[in-house]
C-alpha cells in the first residue's frame, strides 16, 4: 500500500513543540496506546472528539482528543487509500478534520491542493471552515 507522500520531517517536529511535548506526557495519549489499528482510532474520533483545536478549552489547558489522535495517525503512518477513506468518512466532520489535519502537518506541501481541491466546496460547515482557515474549526 502507498504511504502519502511527506514532508520529511520527524513526527515529533510537525507540531509546535509545547503542544507536542503535552500531547506525549498526557493520559489520554499514553491510553491510546491500546489503540491497533486506523477503524479503532476513527472510532474514538467519532465517539471523543467535538472541536478540532489544539488544546482543550476551559480551565484545563491540556492537548484535545482531537490532537492527541492526529499525533496517534502520525505514529501509524497512514496509506493513500486510508486517508481517501478519513476525508470522505460519511458519520462525522471531525474524523474528517483529523484527516485534512494530518495532511497539513504530514503530507509533502507540494501535494496539498490535489488532497485538498475536491473538497473546497464540502457543505459541511466544520470541513468547509477547517479548509478556509484552519484557526477556526
């Protein structure tokens, strides 16, 4: 199977380094440890994730589900056909999200706009809004 093609930098360099040294030292990542395969973790998108920023809001400023299972798919190395199947996932925007996410920090820049071009018009105001902005999702 293809892996996507890279931007060459290690994983422990494609996020901000406070975000990433937080995303490692926490439970939840370390929990996610559990986690085997892509179906598992889309599944824990779908059933944890409801906001796509890099850390949690309210008083407990720690990493989100959401980057915690971003840096998860970095350490799995996910295949051109299991990122065709994050983008068009039919059950919720975020595993969507955690996929263009993955591309943004991943994937070589070079490549962005043939990932990215078909999905510019998605009616789904989280995907539409992440594309346009990534700050606002």
């Amino acid at each position: 199977m293809a892996e996507i093609q890279t931007s060459g930098r290690p994983i422990d360099q494609l996020l901000e380094k406070v975000l990433c040294m937080n995303i490692l030292s926490s439970d939840y990542f370390r929990d996610l440890l559990r986690l085997k395969t892509y179906h598992e973790v889309i599944d824990e998108i779908y059933n944890q994730v409801d906001h796509v920023e890099p850390w949690m809001t309210g008083n407990c400023r720690g990493p989100s589900t959401a980057f915690c299972l971003l840096y998860k798919f970095f350490t799995m190395k996910l295949t051109v056909k299991q990122m065709h199947g994050l983008l068009k996932h039919p059950d919720s925007p975020y595993i969507r999200a955690v996929g263009f996410l993955y591309l943004r920090y991943y994937a070589d820049p070079k490549t962005l706009w043939n990932w990215y071009e078909p999905f510019i018009k998605d009616d789904e105001v989280c995907t539409r809004n992440l594309l346009l902005d990534p700050m606002v999702a």
